[in-house]
C-alpha cells in the first residue's frame, strides 16, 4: 500500500508531510471510525472556492447565474468520479468487508467523495494555496468559454425557461415507481406539461437525476413537436 501511496502522490504532485492524512483521506466509513467524511466536507468547500476563483478569472464575460451553473457541474458526482478513476482511486480506498464485497470501490458517489476528502488533506497539509493548485491541475483539461457555460445548463432550468418564454405553466414531476434494492434505487420519473397535453418519463439514480432525464426528454418532445 506505501508504494500504491507513493504513486497517488506523484499523480496529485503533493508529497504529504503527514502520511495520515492521506491514508484518512481514502478511508470509508465502513471500514473504520478514522474516516473520510470530515475531510470531504472540508475538501469541498476548497474545492468550490477554487473552481469559483477558476471561472471567475477566465469568463469575464458570463453572469453569475450561469457562473454558479458551470460550477455545479463541475463539481458534481459524475466529473468526480472521472478524476478519481483518473487518479487510480478504487484500488486504493479502504472499505469494511460487506461495503467491499457489494461493490464499493467501483461505487461513483464514494470515489467522487474521496476526490473531495484528497483536496481536503491537502489544505489541512499544506495550506489552500496547494489545495487550489492541485484542483487546478486537476481541472486543467476543461477548456472554459461563454459556450461551455452555456452548455452547462441543466436539463430542468432549460425547460422552465422554454415553458416561461411560451407564458405556459412550470411542469410538473412525479415519482412514478422505484427500482432496486434500497441502496441501488432508480428513480422513474414523469414530466408532465399540461397545456401541451405531454407526458414524458426519465430514470435516474436519485429524485433530482430522474426529474432532470425527464426534463431532457420533455425537451426533445417539444423541439421535435416544433419542427
């Protein structure tokens, strides 16, 4: 494991004064008392001023509204959990037998939590000027434009806007069915917009992420409606 440790560290370029940190930093709270958790909520307020400060300096021209946007989604489960499978995180995070025997180390929500919990140990070793360095390296490969703000839009707001410019009613979401076990639910669920008389259906791996396949479904019934 200190060689697996060794190498995470040339991949972050931060060599950890207090190797206990690290080790914290990719501990599941299956696994043992000494975890993670407080370092991910550490790791992601840092996390969130750098990206803030990146976007801040490099769109002049976008708004907050569609600044506050673009960082959400970069800051979300899924870009995380890239970064993590990036870094060679699933070999390295320590889990309690039954997390790891259902499939914890491939599990998208603790690899981008243990992104979080890195950039965490980092600030607490070495201070927030090293943190934001390592989140910028980290993000280095995402070109920032007025058009990828744009693009960063979320699938729900899209719609809302769409409806508001036509003066129609927001839409309304529903829950139409769970799938799963109660740790691995999928969400099936219903868009409905009334004064169009449609009805379309999105499944996600939570409330929010349904409501939002749904929404993109809707979206691509009204532009083809439209043509």
């Amino acid at each position: 494991m200190a060689d697996a440790h060794a190498v995470l560290q040339e991949r972050l370029q931060h060599r950890f004064q207090d190797p206990r940190l690290l080790a914290r930093a990719l501990t599941h709270r299956s696994f043992s008392a000494d975890h993670n958790e407080r370092l991910e909520f550490l790791g992601d307020s840092v996390l969130s001023l750098a990206v803030s400060t990146l976007l801040y300096e490099q769109l002049g021209s976008v708004p907050e509204g569609d600044l506050s946007k673009l960082r959400a989604s970069m800051v979300k489960q899924e870009p995380l959990h890239q970064l993590a499978l990036g870094l060679g995180l699933p070999g390295l995070i320590r889990l309690g037998e039954g997390e790891a025997r259902s499939g914890g180390q491939k599990r998208p929500s603790i690899l981008a939590d243990a992104v979080e919990a890195l950039i965490g140990a980092v600030y607490l070793d070495a201070g927030y000027a090293s943190a934001e360095k390592l989140v910028r390296r980290l993000f280095g490969d995402v070109t920032l434009t007025p058009a990828v703000a744009a693009a960063a839009k979320d699938s729900k707001t899209e719609l809302q806007e769409v409806l508001q410019a036509r003066k129609m009613r927001l839409p309304v979401y529903r829950v139409v069915g769970t799938l799963g076990a109660q740790h691995k639910q999928t969400f099936d669920v219903e868009c409905e917009v009334g004064e169009l008389g449609l009805v379309e259906r999105g499944i996600g791996a939570s409330r929010r992420a349904g409501e939002q396949a749904a929404a993109a479904a809707m979206l691509l019934a009204l532009k083809a409606k439209s043509k």
